[in-house]
C-alpha cells in the first residue's frame, strides 16, 4: 500500500504595482493560484513605502516560483 506524503510548500510571490491594470489582473490571477495544493502565494506590493523589490523584478506583474521568474506579465 502506498502512503501519500504531504508535498513540501513552494513559495510563489507575484510583484505588482498598484496603478497598472495588467496588474489588478495578477491579482484575480493570484487568488486563483491560492486555491492549488503545495503553492504558498504571496503578493508583493511594489509601491508600498519601504517595500523592497528583489532583483529579479525589473518589469509588473512578475511571478517568481521557488526564487526563479516565471513569468514576465499575466501568463496566458
């Protein structure tokens, strides 16, 4: 018989910015996201003061799985 082992969390953060439309988008895209098992999501607003924004976000919406981009904008 086999035993099913939980799946360890992956941590997916989404960059965003608050006046771009693309990225209320991400949001809506985002709360989708929450509802797949083993993802740990997190929205990371940009323009909060004293936010830090990781390197690799040079462009809105980014999606960044396991500490890698993903996706530059909404994916598809």
């Amino acid at each position: 018989m086999a035993i099913a082992l939980p799946l360890p969390e992956r941590p997916l953060s989404m960059g965003r910015c608050s006046s771009a439309s693309v990225c209320r988008e991400a949001v809506l895209i985002v709360q989708e996201a929450r509802s797949i098992a083993g993802l740990e999501v997190t929205v990371v607003n940009l323009d909060a003061p004293g936010q830090r924004v990781p390197l690799q976000v040079f462009a809105t919406p980014t999606y960044i799985l396991d500490g890698l981009v993903v996706s530059l904008g909404n994916p598809a």
